[in-house]
C-alpha cells in the first residue's frame, strides 16, 4: 500500500475524538445492508440494529442490553484533566471552588476530573475559551481515554524513551509528558498531516518540552526503532464503537466486515509496536471501542505470535472497582454504563525477552542540528538568569543550534537521534542574532514556571487583549527592560516585552485569535 494511500485511510479511523468514520476502508455493499435497519434511540443517536445483535454476542453476563442502550443515549459527562506541568491539582479545586464549578474526581486518574458548570456559563463561555484551558492548565479529555496513560504510570517512572504511536490531537501525549514531569524522551508520532499540526499546537499550549513529532505510518517503527523504547503506548485507529454518547453519527457506518478490516491494521500495528519494544519494557494497547475483534483478537495475535517472550500484565488493580470492567485475560472492557463514560479497552503486556528482528532499517535523513557552541549556551544560561532569575541547573535537555535558531532537545534524544527522520525535536527556545538572543514564545510556555522576577499576571480583560495580538496597556511606566513573562492563573501563556506604560505583544501570529473566539464574562 502507497503511503498516499495509507494516509488516507488514516485521516479517517476513529481516534480520541473522531467526526467520521473509517469511510476509506468502509465496504459500501455491507453498509448499505445495514443502513435501513437503524434504530432510533433519542433525536441524535442511532444504533444499527445489526450493531446491537452483534454485542448480544459478546456482552459480558453481569451487563445488560437495556442499560448499555440507555447509556448510549444518555450525555456524556464531561472531564477535564489537570496539566501537573502548569498547575497543581489543588489550585484547580481552589479556583474551581472559587467559580462555583463543581468537579468530581476521576477515579483511575489523580489529575482527573468530572467538571460541571452553570448553563448560563457554558452558553456564554465555552469551555475551550476559558483562561484555563487557554492557559495550558486543563485539558478537555474525556475520562476514559486518561486510562491509557495511567496503565503505563508506573513502567514511565523508570522509562528514558517512550513512544506514543498514535498521538494526535494529543489528551495522552500530554498527559504522559506530565507523568514524565517533561524529562527523557517522549516521541509522537502521527500520519495524517493536518492532526499532526493540531498536535504539535497543543503540545506548545501544554508547555510539553520532551516531546519528538515524527510524521511516519506507525507500522515502520517495529523495523526502523528495533527495541529502541522502555514503554509504548498505542491508542489504535478503531471503528469508534464506545464514542456514540460523544458523536450521535459514530455508528452510522458501522459493519462487521469494517471492523475486521480495521482489525487487520491493528495487528500490524500492534506487532511493530512490540518489535519497537526493549526486553523488559511496557507496552498498552488501547482503544475507544468495544467488539473482541479489535480488541481481545488483535491482543491474542501479539501473544500466540510471540508466546516465549510476552506476558500479560493483569489490570484489575490498576485503580479501585477495576474488577467491574476486568476480563478474565486481565483487560479493562469498560462499557459505557459502567462508570458513566465512553466504552473503552484496555490491555497491557511485558516483553519477557528479545526477539530477532531480520529487517532492521533506517530513515536517517539529513539532520541540520549541531550542539551549541559553549560560548553561545553560556550566553543563553546568563540571559535567562539575569531577565528571569532562571538557573541552568534547573534547565534539562541540550541546546542545539540550526542556523540563526537555538532549541532545547529533551534528555536522552541521542538514544533515538539516527533511527528515523523527526518532523520536529524538542522546542525552540531562541533566535540569535548581531546584539545577543532573542528569546522565542515556546521558552516561556515550556520555562516560564521557573521564573521568579520579570513575570507578569495578566487580568482576564489583559489576557483577553494578549490573545487577540494587543499590547498590554500598564497604569503607570515602569522601569525595567527587556522581556516578560506573561502569566494566566499562575500559568506562564507567552512573552511580552517592557515598553514604558504598556507590555508589547510577541505572541506569535498564528496563535493570535479572533476577537470573537474569547468572550471572558
């Protein structure tokens, strides 16, 4: 298959937070036997009848059809999690508590939660437009796909290299990059190129500074990354089964026969992502839907693949009440009734053992980077000193020169350096040019947090400016010089620099909003 052709049946397979379906590899005969026997569940939701006999099959004995109905017709709740990288949990309750929003934990995720708000607000200020959200302190991720993540928890607490096979738009890459409180190394990978741009946006709203963005077929990294990784993560294109409550169209093309040719891309994926795997490492596999064929089948083709080398590790501890959604193998099945949230599943295995890999390659590419001369990275250290009162020794990663750009590159990038070609490594934190460095928006949304003078905490009316590409208009001159920290809730959003009686802005211009996207009230 071209990669032309593999991307297009990618941009359509049903990730975290799907608007269609996998039309490309969709067979339209089998659709079109199953179309006209829709069930009409509420004004927005259909289920396929053929959909509904299929889960009487496999529907564990302790459910039941009327509640998993009922559960697909009910809203979804939503939840929010807490970016630990920009706020601390208990400064989202205190401001939570202090807006009157009432928020329930999560209970398989500490950063996890919940949110409700009044009507009124979630008419007049949507959620996306809020100064946390837009500050990089919360994330709107629905609770089950925070399951993942938190599989992997303890296996990335001894983890240089992880990979995420799968990352766009980026809930659980950012959420393992928290777990990893932004050292070693943490590649996203991603095929379709436009889910890759929203990825690479909301890793830099996040303040995600370990992160590598590759732009590959996932399938290559069993052969191109060859037991490269300690833990992996792969949040697999599915069918989307367990979304309904969040999309009322996800089953409007549902099949069978789609569902087992998604299934035979998960297994390739599955397979390089256990090649990619280092003896001893981690890998969970997950997915937001709910048949055995993409989910129990495609772990039986890992295990009887490699039974001398792979084991299951059993997830029913994984938090409390786990037992309620554990498979007899040791899986979660969470079906949406069970916890009030979206159907989802979750496996996890160890590699025992290496295995031998006869088609190991490369993409080495043209690498454009070099180590910053020491005279240059000294006068980096000394800038963010003197303006911030930021210390080097609080600065992890290694600075890397292109051109007239200066970047950080994550701990531990030379272990994966020379094995694939990267659309983006680390973050730009500078531009030098004939009077010194100039610093760029990522070194304060990914550094801000160690600054302790020259920040700036913006009203909502002056975060509201910021975010349209306004100066910050001050009451009175001041007299310092040179760049600030602009912060939201504590959070840092972005550089301005001191002229006198007003903040000039230096948000980059594609991150400037539209007037009418921010209406804070």
């Amino acid at each position: 298959m071209s990669r032309e052709d593999w991307s297009i049946q990618y941009d359509n397979l049903n990730f975290e937070n799907p608007l269609s379906h996998y039309h490309a590899v969709l067979k339209l005969p089998h659709f079109n036997q199953t179309c006209n026997t829709e069930r009409h569940l509420d004004s927005k939701t259909y289920i396929p009848e053929a959909f509904i006999d299929d889960v009487k099959t496999y529907l564990p004995t302790h459910l039941t059809l009327d509640d998993f109905l009922q559960a697909c017709k009910s809203p979804l709740r939503r939840s929010v999690r807490v970016n630990t990288l920009k706020m601390s949990v208990s400064d989202f309750k205190s401001y939570c508590a202090a807006h009157d929003w009432s928020i329930e934990p999560v209970p398989w995720c500490d950063s996890g939660f919940w949110l409700t708000r009044s009507e009124t607000e979630e008419h007049s200020l949507p959620i996306g437009n809020t100064e946390l959200h837009l500050s990089g302190c919360i994330y709107v991720q629905e609770a089950s796909s925070m399951l993942p993540p938190v599989a992997l928890k303890h296996a990335i607490e001894d983890s240089d290299t992880v990979l995420d096979m799968a990352s766009a738009p980026g809930s659980k890459t950012s959420q393992l990059s928290a777990m990893m409180d932004n050292k070693g190394v943490l590649i996203a990978n991603e095929l379709s190129s436009s889910r890759l741009k929203v990825l690479a946006a909301n890793m830099k709203r996040m303040g995600i500074a370990n992160c590598a963005l590759s732009h590959f077929d996932a399938a290559i990294f069993g052969d191109y990354m060859y037991e490269c990784f300690d833990s992996i993560l792969l949040d697999a294109p599915c069918s989307g089964e367990g979304t309904v409550r969040k999309d009322a169209d996800a089953l409007k093309n549902w099949s069978i026969e789609s569902n087992i040719d998604i299934a035979d891309v998960q297994k390739k994926l599955i397979r390089s992502a256990f090649m990619a795997l280092k003896p001893g490492g981690t890998l969970v596999y997950s997915t937001c839907t709910l048949t055995p064929l993409e989910n129990q089948q495609v772990c039986d083709e890992l295990l009887n693949a490699f039974p001398d080398a792979i084991k299951t590790d059993d997830l029913s501890s994984l938090f409390p009440d786990a037992t309620r959604a554990t498979t007899e193998e040791g899986y979660l099945h969470v079906w949406p009734q069970i916890y009030d949230s979206e159907g989802f599943f979750i496996a996890r295995f160890i590699k025992t053992a290496s295995v031998e890999n006869t088609a190991q390659k490369t993409k080495k590419g043209s690498f454009p980077f070099a180590v910053s001369e020491k005279k240059l990275q000294q006068q980096f250290f000394d800038l963010a000193k003197k303006q911030f009162g930021i210390e080097q020794t609080t600065i992890s990663g290694q600075l890397m020169s292109r051109d007239k750009e200066l970047w950080l590159f994550p701990d531990g990038f030379h272990n994966v350096e020379n094995k694939i070609k990267y659309s983006r490594m680390g973050i730009q934190v500078g531009t030098t040019h004939k009077n010194g460095i100039r610093l760029e928006h990522e070194f304060a949304t990914a550094l801000g947090q160690l600054a302790c003078k020259n920040n700036y905490a913006m009203s909502q009316n002056e975060a509201k400016d910021y975010f349209n590409g306004k100066d910050i208009r001050l009451d009175c001159a001041v007299n310092v010089t040179g760049e600030v920290i602009l912060t939201l809730c504590g959070a840092p959003v972005g550089l301005g620099k001191w002229q006198k009686q007003k903040i000039k802005n230096s948000l980059p211009r594609d991150l400037v909003s539209d007037s009418q996207l921010i209406t804070w009230v």
